[in-house]
C-alpha cells in the first residue's frame, strides 16, 4: 500500500505562537499581528510587570553571607615585611639628610628635625586612626560570628555579654535614642540568649536597616539617572565607582564601622569577594542582557533601560555591603531583596519622563 503525497500548505508563522496548533484560522489574519507598542507610554512597566523579567530579576539577588573565619596568611606576612623593610629605608633615607643639612648649615638641620617630627606626629596619628577603624570592623565581625554560633546553637554563649557589646557600640547616638529606650524596657523580661539577640535586632537594627534601604535606593537612583543622560561611557565608569565607593563607606559608618583608608580596602575586598563568590558577577552580564532582551529597553527606550540595569548593579553592591558591616545577620527582619529596587528605579525613571 503506497501511502498519498501530503499536499502543501501555508503556515503564518507570523501569526502563531510556539505550541499553538498549525491549522489556520480564517479571521484571525487580520487581528492577530500585535500592534507596535508605543515606547512613550512608559507607564506600563510598573502596570504591567512580566513574569520573566521577574524571574530574571530575582537571580540577580545576592544570597547574606556566611562567617568567615580568617586564619594565617603568607600574603599579610610578606605585605607587612615589606612595609617594615621600606619604612627603616625611609628612616635612613631622612637621618642622611638631616646630616647633610647640619653640615651645610645648622638651621637647615634644625628645620629639618622639626618637619620630621611634625610628619612623624602625624603618621603616627593616621596609624592610629587605621588601627581604630579595622580593630572596629573587627569587632564588629566578631560579634557577627558568636550571635551566629548562639542564634544557631552550634556554640552557645552569653548573649547579655553579646548585647553589652552592641550596645557599646551604638551608644551616645541621638538616632538610635528611642531604640535604645525600648530596648532598655523590655530587655529585663527576656533570659533566653537567642530572644535578647532578636530583640536587639528588632528595636535597634530595624532603625539601622531602614536608613541602609534609603541610602542604597538614593544611590541607585543616582546612578541610574546619570548613566541615562550621560552622553559618554568614561563618565559612567567613574561616577558609578565614585557612587559605590561611596556608598560602602556611608553603610559601614551607619552599621558603627567607621573604617579608614585601610578598613576600607578590607570592607570594599570583602564586599566584592562575597560577589564573586555567590555568583553574582559572573552572572551579571548574561543576565543583564536578558533583562533588556525581555522587556526594559522595548518598554522604556535602550538608555533608560542601561540606566536601570546600572542602578540595579548598584543596589547589588548596597545589598552586599550591608551584610559585611551589620553586626547581625537577617534572623527576625525582612532582609532587603533586589526586586524592591527595580520597581522604585523603573517606576522614578518612569515619572521623570511623563
């Protein structure tokens, strides 16, 4: 039995959807070609969220971080022989030209003892204020590692000599007034070590938190505006550093870190690293251009939409500082999530051009 030839037809791939059923539809030629969109009613992004860029948003969250415990390095060993090493270089260097300077005249000698006294005051107060600032964020990733270890019973502790410690540290602060009254009032009814540390985070962290969202959601706003209305990359770059770099140090100063130039480097190292091992990074690119291939350049236009990816970066960057610099981990209150970011940074772009 010879089987008959299929006779051809016309498929209006045009017209169909992945999965639909080949066979035609008579009225539905003219109806179905979606009508353009126009791209100044921007106004649909905040009304009309998609489920895909949803999707992708919520990859681009940064998972909290983990206590680390950082033991011998041979790299701080050999960074801190070659500061010893240039540092006698320098001395020499400065004894030989004091001598020089006695032997041509005595002034110039004496001159030249007074100026390196007065640079030697100062470098020793610098240093003291770079041995503050890291002894400090220190501390604070001390405490870090024992209310984990009590909150997840693998090292119990005393949690009163925990909170004494905190509260040390935000002491004397006229924000933190009225969470300090309520904690100091209900703090006597609590003996459990894990409760006192969630009380703690409820009345003096959630203060402390809330501030942390607005300075991030500023900072991303900011960035997303200027790389919008920038005409030219080499400004992005350096204003997105200097935005970031920035809003690193703001978020150690507000969770009590106060970091100096050295702290700094070591809360800035953190931060990346927690990045770069999460994922996020590497991430980064691929997922951005999905973002903009599914919705936000087409619904807003290709800048606006560069500048709320970049704001967005931002914020992922905001997210991660503030797990390396609040004392505590997220246990009691919501932790910030990228998606809340998105909708203010679309729905400000949006309202700006309206």
């Amino acid at each position: 039995m010879t089987k008959q030839p299929r006779k051809p037809r016309i498929v209006h791939l045009k017209e169909k959807q992945p999965g639909a059923s080949l066979k035609t539809d008579k009225n539905s030629g003219a109806n179905s070609a979606r009508s353009p969109r126009s791209q100044s009613d921007l106004s649909r992004i905040t009304r009309q969220p998609d489920a895909k860029i949803d999707q992708l948003i919520d990859q681009l969250e940064v998972p909290p971080s983990k206590p680390v415990n950082e033991g011998f390095s041979w790299v701080k060993l050999m960074l801190g022989a070659l500061a010893g090493l240039l540092s006698l270089g320098l001395w020499l260097a400065v004894d030989q030209l004091i001598n020089d300077l006695f032997e041509r005249q005595a002034w110039l000698g004496w001159g030249a003892v007074v100026l390196s006294g007065l640079a030697a005051l100062a470098a020793f107060a610098i240093a003291l204020r770079e041995i503050w600032g890291m002894s400090r964020l220190n501390t604070i990733g001390r405490i870090r590692d024992k209310a984990h270890d009590i909150h997840s019973g693998e090292r119990p502790g005393n949690g009163n000599n925990l909170v004494r410690e905190l509260e040390s540290i935000y002491s004397g602060r006229a924000d933190l007034a009225s969470s300090r009254a309520s904690f100091t009032q209900q703090k006597t009814e609590i003996f459990d070590n894990e409760d006192l540390i969630l009380l703690f985070e409820k009345t003096y962290m959630k203060t402390l938190d809330d501030e942390a969202r607005k300075l991030v959601m500023q900072s991303a706003r900011r960035v997303s505006v200027v790389t919008a209305i920038s005409p030219r990359a080499l400004v992005d770059i350096a204003y997105v550093l200097m935005e970031n770099t920035r809003l690193i140090r703001r978020i150690a100063q507000l969770y009590g870190g106060r970091p100096g130039a050295l702290g700094f480097w070591k809360l800035t190292r953190n931060v990346l690293g927690h990045l770069a091992v999460t994922g996020t990074i590497a991430a980064g690119d691929s997922l951005i251009q999905q973002i903009v291939g599914h919705g936000i350049a087409a619904r807003l236009s290709a800048k606006l939409g560069e500048g709320v990816v970049n704001g967005l970066l931002t914020a992922r960057i905001g997210l991660s500082a503030i797990d390396q610099a609040r004392p505590l981990q997220f246990y009691s209150e919501p932790r910030p999530g990228i998606s809340e970011y998105f909708t203010e940074l679309s729905g400000s772009l949006t309202n700006s051009q309206k």
